[in-house]
C-alpha cells in the first residue's frame, strides 16, 4: 500500500510538473508564437503597421520578436521610399505625358520600325486620324504623300538641314486621313538608345494651312491693289475718249435718217454706257471709300429699294416678298452702300430667274444683329462656283462684269458684318447678310 501511494504520488506530482511546464511554454513561447504569426499574417497581407506584441522575455523567442520588429522598421521605410519615388516618377511621367498631349504643334514618335507609337492631339487635328487609329498600327510613310517619306529619310542624314540626324523648319507636305495634302513645317530628331543605336525618330509638325492662306491673301489684295492702281489710271484715260465718242456718235444718230445705221448707233451708244458702268464698277472697287455712317432703319432702306424695282420686277413677273420685322433698332450704317448691297443681291436673282419666280426680302434681328435673307427661285449656283462668286471679276454672264458680289462683299465687311450664299441648282438661292447693329 505504502509503495502504491509513493507511486500514485509520484504520478500526480509528474502530471502536475508536466501541466505546468506546458502552461508555462504556452504562455512563454506558443502565445508568443501565435501572435507573431498573425502580425507576420497581417504585415504579409499589407498592413505594415500591424503592431508586434511586445515580450519582455530575453530568451529566442524575444529576440525572434525584436528581428522582427526591425524587419517591420524597415519594410516600412522601404514601402515609403518606393512609394514615393514612384510618386515622383508617376509625376513627371504625367508631366511629360500632359506637355506632349497639350503641345501646340503636332507630336509623332516612331519605333526603330518607324511603326508610330506616340501621336498628340494636335497631330489628331493635323492628320485627321485619331491616336486609337495610329498608335501601333499604321507606319510613319503612310502619313506622307507617296515619295515624300524617302526624300525626308534623306534630308534627315544630311548634314544641310539641322545637322546629321536633325531636321528644322523642313517645309513639306503631310496626308490626311481625307486623302488631302497639308502643307507643314517637319521638325524630326532621331533617338538613340544607351548603346548608340537608333531606337525611333520624334517629328514635329505644324500646320502651315492658314499661314499658306494669308499669304495668299496678302498676295492677293497685293496684286489687287496694283491691278486697282493700274486700272483706275486706264479707267481715267479711257473715260475720257468715251465721251467724246459717246457724243459724236450721239451726234452722227440724230443726222442719220437709214434706219438700219441708226440701230447700229444705237448698239454703239449702249454699248459705249455698258463700258462706261464696267469703269464705275472698277472704280468702285479699287478706290472703295469707308462707309459714311448715319443712323438708319434697315426696313427704310429695304422698301426704297422696293420702289426703285417695283417696275422691273412686274415686267419680269416676279412675285415680291417683303417680311419686315419692326422690332429691328435703328443702327449706324452708310445707307448708299447698303442700297447698293441690296441692288447688286436683287439684281443678281433677278437674272437668274429669266422666267419669273419669287423673291423674298426677310430682315430679322438675331443676338445684336441685323439679319437680312434675300431668296431667289432661280436657277441656283453650282457648289464649284459658289465658292468663286465673291471673285473679282468672276461672272458666268457674258455682259457681267463680275464685282457686284466683291463690292457688296467689302460694304458687308467694312460694316463689321458678314455675308454668304446658300444654293441649290435649279431651286433657288438664299443671300444671307449679318450685320452688328452700332449706335
Ligand atoms: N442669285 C443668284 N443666282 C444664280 N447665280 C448667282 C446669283 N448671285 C450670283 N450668282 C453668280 O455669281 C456670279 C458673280 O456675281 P456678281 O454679281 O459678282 O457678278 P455678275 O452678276 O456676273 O456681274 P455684275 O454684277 O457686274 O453684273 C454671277 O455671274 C453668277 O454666276
Ligand atoms: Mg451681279
């Protein structure tokens, strides 16, 4: 019995030895443990700043704990260094991103296969293409006219254009998605990579269009005015002999009695006023004088044309429609050369509807604006013409001279107003006429 109870005892005393070490290493290393893993976990899965359980004990298992720690300490300083470095790169590459997309000029960059990798918006507006269109899917020489991507190949390595690899200021022409040439200014680089070797081309375009088209204007009233200088001194030395002719062929009519001689006078003396107006005409345009502004009502002018044409019109069976609004303000304008717009626009439709037909007169007023719509049932302008009408000289009519639309035109504009056509062949034309009412 004795031996059995030392046994028993002994038992117990081991269980219990056994119970409290392992409480012990529970509590000292397996908590411990536990917790540094599911810290480790939660670092793992991002949250850097998962605190770390502290342990005061000094055996491994707080040491495990303190290396852990200083991981975490610097697993933090890497995460912010690196997240603000990309921060700083993702800055500048939007920055170089927004100073392409926003360029004024149109910026194209190729690869090594000349395939386009970047395309701005301005080149968008220059090509006609949308980047989508472009970008890894069209080459470099399909935005050239055919020819033209070789010959600029060669400049590029030439040393006579901006140096051996450089282009500047190169004047040539571009394609756009219409299949239209555009002219343009080509600056191009080549890029080359770490080892020298070329790595793509970054050409700058920009559109010479509208500068093209001011020089041409510029060219153009150029030439006008020394055609107008030329031609008013003709004009001048012509009128003169013209009287003189006009008055002895006068003369000549009124002495001769054989009725077929008189009819060809007669052709003469009308034929000698038609050259006679064709110099005013001239005149007109080459010496236009600035309007002489009064006060005035647009419907006033509008209705005393009526009445220098209310015979015309009966004659030609042309049904007039006047649609008058009383609301439209006074306004400064120079009333002769307003008369004069409306006369050269009538007497225009009244040509083209030789038949008869209808002619309507609108004025409106639109945003601080006269409006003034004058429509035809005529026989209309081709779209080719219609372009061309504001020509000097540009007539399809054998006895016309062409300036009815220039002049009225330079009135428009002299007012600060704006003048257009709209026409349909065979169905009718429609003058439309703005002009900034000004007191
Ligand atoms: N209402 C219209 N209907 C059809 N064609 C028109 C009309 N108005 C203008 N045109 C066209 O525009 C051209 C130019 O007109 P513009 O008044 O400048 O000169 P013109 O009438 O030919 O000559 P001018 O006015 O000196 O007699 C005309 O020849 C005609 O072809
Ligand atoms: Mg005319």
């Amino acid at each position: 019995i004795h031996r059995n109870n030392l046994i028993i005892n002994l038992f117990i005393s081991t269980m219990l030895l056994i119970g409290l070490i392992t409480g012990l290493l529970h509590y000292m290393v397996i908590i411990p443990v536990q917790r540094l893993t599911k810290a480790a976990k939660a670092i793992a899965k991002g949250n850097l700043g998962k605190e770390i359980p502290v342990t005061k004990s000094k055996d491994e298992v707080g040491e495990l704990t303190s290396a852990f720690r200083e991981m975490q300490a610097s697993l933090i300083k890497l995460t912010t260094d690196l997240k603000a470095s990309s921060e700083e790169l993702k800055k500048m590459y939007d920055f170089q991103k927004k100073l392409i997309e926003n360029s004024i000029d149109g910026i194209v960059a190729t690869d090594e296969k000349r395939n386009i990798v970047i395309f701005n918006e301005r080149a968008e507006a220059i090509f006609g293409y949308s980047q989508e269109e472009v970008v890894g899917k069209m080459k470099i020489d399909e935005l050239y006219p055919p020819g033209v991507s070789k010959k600029i190949e060669r400049v590029l390595y030439d040393d006579n254009f901006g140096g051996r690899g450089r282009l500047a200021n190169y004047e040539t022409v571009i394609i756009n998605k219409k299949g239209e040439q555009v002219p343009v200014w080509l600056s191009a680089a080549l890029i080359h990579g770490e080892n020298g070797k070329e790595i793509g081309t970054v050409m700058v375009f920009r559109d010479l269009t509208e500068r093209k088209e001011l020089e041409e204007k510029i060219l153009q009233s150029e030439r006008l005015a020394t055609i107008g200088r030329g031609v008013s001194y003709i004009g001048h030395e012509i009128k003169n002999p013209l009287i003189i002719i006009g008055g002895f062929t006068q003369q000549v009519l009124y002495s001769t009695k054989d009725e077929k001689n008189r009819q060809k006078l007669q052709i003469v003396l009308e034929e000698i006023e038609r050259l006679n107006q064709f110099l005013t005409s001239i005149s007109d345009f080459t010496k236009f004088t600035k309007p002489q502004l009064s006060v005035s009502n647009i419907n006033d002018i509008v209705n005393e044309v009526h009445n220098l044409i209310e015979l015309e019109l009966k004659d030609k069976q042309i049904k007039f429609v006047k649609s008058l609004d009383p609301h439209i303000p006074e306004s400064l304008l120079d009333i002769k050369q307003i008369k004069q717009v409306l006369l050269n626009i009538i007497k225009n439709s009244i040509e083209a509807m030789p038949g008869g037909g209808n002619l309507t007169v609108i004025t409106t007023l639109k945003n601080d604006h006269i409006l003034i719509k004058i429509k035809d049932t005529g026989k209309g302008i081709s779209a080719e013409n219609l372009k061309k009408i504001f020509d000097p000289f540009f007539t399809t009519k054998p006895k016309g001279s062409g300036l009815g639309l220039a002049i009225s035109k330079k009135i428009i504009e002299a007012h600060k107003g704006k003048i257009f056509f709209e026409s349909e062949l065979g169905k009718g034309t429609t003058c439309v006429i703005s002009i900034p009412i000004e007191r």
